[in-house]
C-alpha cells in the first residue's frame, strides 16, 4: 500500500480501497487488487472488463475531482459489482469523444457498452459511479 491514507482490505470475496487525489499510481494497484479478488471467480472473460472499467472510473475520479475517491468491490457467485465514491456531485456524462482527444473521454462510454447494468447516485456530498457484471461478457 502507499501512502497513509490509502486502505485496502479482503474481505470475503469484497474489495474496499481509498485512493488520494491525482494519485493515478493507485489505478494499477487498484486493478492489482481487483485482479486478486477475483483470482477464483469462474468468468475469466467478465473478470477482465471488470478491471478495465474499474480503471475508467478510478482514473475519471482522480482526475475530474480534488479530493481522491473510495472504491469498492463485492463478487458473489456470478455477479460483481463495483462501487467508486468521490466527493464532488456533478454527475459524469458519458459522450463520444471526438478524434482529436486522443484516447481521453471513453470512459464512461465503455462503462455503458460493457457493463450489464451502470449508473450514477448521489451521495450527499459527491456521488457513486457504479457497474455490474453479470458473469457474461458484454
């Protein structure tokens, strides 16, 4: 782990991380961590996008917002849901992103083609960008 305000525990097949601001460092090790929690799940293909858009939402909340994000993970018999809490409430949008951005602004629109289900709550102060995988590739 880095840093002293970083946590990360297993917990029966759950994953709870806090990640510091404009730490993209923590992305890696996020996808590390998401990678060991699902080392024995039985859907390989879902256990990739899973780390591929927990990263898109970790590094949309390390760079879109000023006070790092926590993230969350719970695996249970198929189906895995992933959790990323930051503390600024304007909402996420997913758009198209024009050609000239690089590979910047996808995000949210791979979020949206391969998640089973995905979605955005309020949270008080800030808000939870969420998805479920269902066991099945999209």
């Amino acid at each position: 782990m880095r840093g002293t305000g970083e946590h990360a525990r297993l917990l029966s097949k759950q994953l709870l991380r806090r990640v510091e601001s404009a730490d993209l460092t923590a992305v890696p090790e996020v996808r590390h961590a998401l990678r060991e929690l699902l080392s024995h799940w039985r859907q390989r293909e879902s256990a990739e996008v899973a780390e591929l858009l927990t990263s898109e939402l970790v590094t949309n909340a390390l760079v879109h917002t000023e006070y790092g994000a926590v993230v969350k993970a719970t695996v249970a018999d198929s189906q895995l849901r992933v959790e990323v809490r930051d503390f600024v409430d304007a909402p996420p949008t997913p758009s198209a992103p024009t050609q000239d951005d690089g590979t910047h602004g996808r995000g949210l629109v791979l979020v949206e083609g391969l998640a089973d289900a995905w979605g955005v709550r309020s949270q008080g102060l800030g808000k939870m960008v969420w998805f479920e995988l269902n066991g099945e590739t999209a």
